[in-house]
C-alpha cells in the first residue's frame, strides 16, 4: 500500500482512503450529523470536521449547531459536555475508550471530601473531568477562559481548582487570587518541561512561543514572558489551541515553537502557509485522541454507536457549572 492512499480495516481488507472519506460524507449526510473535532485530532479527521476547535469552543458549537446527530471526534469528557447540555441530540463518540489521564486523577468524591472541610467553599472544574466531578462543582472552565472564571468569582472565599496543577499555578499568578490546587497532571503536557523549552530557547532564539497552560513549564514560560530583558520578552504566549490559532494568524513572528498536543501543528499550517511551526517536542501526542480514527468515524455514523449518555440527576447538577462556563470569557 503505499503510503496515505489507503487504510486497512479490521476484515484487513484494502479500502482506498477517498473511498472511506466519501462513505462517512455520504453517512453523515444521511444522518443530518455534524462532526465536531478538537484541534488535537489526526489531520484527516480535522479535515472531515463542519467545526475544529478547542474545548471550549466544541461545547459552544454543539449547542449553537443545528443538528440532531453529533459526532464528537475528541476524547469522552467532551462528548459528555455536549451530551449535557444538549439533552435533545443523539450525541456520538467513534471510540468510547478515548479517556483522558488528567479527568481520571480525580473524583466526585474527592470534591465532596474538600466541601466538608470548607462549606463555604467555591469549586471550580476544569473541563477535563467527569460527568460526576461536574455536578459536584460550581463552575467550569476551559483553559479559554479560566482566567475569566476565577475573576468572576466573589473574593474572601475558599476556592478549589481541579485537577491540572500547572493550569492552577498559572492561574494564581495570573489573577492574584489564592486557590487550593488539585495536584494533577497530564502525561502529555507534564512531559513539557522547563528543560524541554529551555533545549528549544536555545535552538531557536528567533521564534515566538506558544505554550498550553497544562504544560510543565508554565511557570518558567511566564517568567520568560514576563522577564525584563530576557530574549522572549512579549514573545511567548500561554494560550489554549485556540487561542494559538488567533495569535498565529495575528502575530508579526514568522516561525514559532508550539508546547502541546503535536494535533495541533495541522491547522496551525493550513491556516498560516507562509508561517512556519515547530512542536516543541515532536513525542507530545495524546494516545487518547489519537483513538479516533476514519474508520471508526464511518462505524459511528453507520450504526449510531457509541451513544454517550448522562443520567439525568447527574446532567442537571453538572449543567448548572457547564451553563457559567458557556456564559463566561
Ligand atoms: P484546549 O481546551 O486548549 O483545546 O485543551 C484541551 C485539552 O485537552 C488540553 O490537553
Ligand atoms: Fe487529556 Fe492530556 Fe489528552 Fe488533553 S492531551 S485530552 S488533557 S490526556
């Protein structure tokens, strides 16, 4: 087979590439489905998509598109996000095992133990957890608009972010505000490390840098960023994907070093042809996301599986905090 021009499926018979894309356009079609992708996903999946985005902007346009079928091409918080706020959609995930490390460190109960200790307490979710964490918390928030959401919230109380710790640490430095921090992490992004954007500062001491906030090194990229005097002054971003597409295009930088998820590179090319990117380590790929694939996009659409669906207790609780993140930054 050479190389792109086909796949093989799980019958290891050969199906040409375009053939299997012209079954899932036929399909979805037939379905009046919509394909939503987050920017981490394989190129060919993003370029199937009706919307790639981040994860904030997935939850917006699953309500904003009118569609009784979504397909989310993401991993299974995000698809249980816009199963919960869109009670009236079939909504879909082509492989139903597409976790995510950072939701699984914690817990409902994790959250309920920390509301004993501090009943006046304000819990803030990011949206890399659970159905069950969700509807034991206040608030939610995507890396988007986290800065947003903890500065919409009252002063003088006790406030819990959950679960990213680096995300959290940003967070504290950025506005002011003293929170308890839930210590976890994604493999992904933990891997990012200080010594992994230094080796990159010095390679490439012309370029802009844009940096997750999920990273392991996002304290020290905010120092850069921050540091009079130091060579990325005003030249590095914290910034979710999508919010590194707008810079992107908006930047007066040509190259630029990108610490996340490698998914990220593909539109971050289509969209700036003449602007060059550079992962800032090429093994920063999520096994998770990485799950979706044409082939089980086209078995999803087919045979309308896998449903994701949220008991109706559960969605009413986490829809309150999902409903302030969708309505904030
Ligand atoms: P964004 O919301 O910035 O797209 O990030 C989602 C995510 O899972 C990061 O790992
Ligand atoms: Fe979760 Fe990390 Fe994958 Fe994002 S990159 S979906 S945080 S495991």
């Amino acid at each position: 087979m050479e190389p792109g021009t086909g796949r093989v499926n799980a019958c290891l018979q050969f199906v040409p590439m375009h053939a299997l894309i012209d079954e899932i356009r036929t399909l979805k079609a037939r379905r009046h489905a919509a394909i939503l992708a987050h920017n981490y996903q394989r190129p060919e999946i993003q370029d199937l998509a009706d919307v790639v985005a981040d994860s904030l902007q997935m939850a917006r346009q699953a309500s904003a598109i009118d569609a009784p079928v979504l397909v989310i091409c993401g991993v299974h918080f995000m698809a249980e996000t816009a199963a919960i706020a869109n009670p009236d959609k079939t909504v879909l995930i082509p492989e139903p095992g597409a976790g995510c490390s950072l939701a699984e460190t914690i817990q409902a109960a994790d959250v309920r133990r920390w509301r004993v200790e501090h009943p006046d307490g304000v819990v803030v979710s990011y949206v890399n957890t659970s159905a069950a964490v969700k509807a034991e918390s206040d608030y939610c928030c995507t890396s988007g608009n986290a800065v947003a959401v903890v500065n919409a919230l009252p002063r003088d109380v006790p406030i819990l972010f959950l679960p990213d710790f680096f995300l959290g640490q940003y967070l504290k430095r950025v506005t002011g505000r003293d929170l308890d921090v839930w210590l976890g992490e994604c493999h992904v992004h933990a891997g990012l490390t200080r010594e992994v954007l230094d080796a990159r500062r010095a390679e490439e001491p012309d370029a802009e840098f844009l940096v997750h906030p999920e990273c392991g090194c996002v304290t020290s990229a905010m120092y850069y960023a921050e540091a009079e005097g130091d060579v990325a002054a005003g030249r590095t971003r914290i910034v979710s994907t999508e919010q590194m597409m707008t810079r992107a295009r908006t930047s007066p930088a040509r190259r630029f070093v990108v610490a996340t998820e490698t998914g990220v590179l593909h539109r971050l090319r289509r969209e700036n042809p003449e602007k060059e990117f550079i992962a800032a380590a090429e093994g920063a790929e999520c096994r998770y996301m990485k799950m979706i694939t044409l082939e089980n996009l086209r078995d999803s659409l087919r045979d309308l599986k896998h449903a994701v669906t949220v008991p109706a207790d559960t969605a009413a609780r986490a829809r309150r905090a999902i409903d302030r993140m969708l309505a904030i930054g």
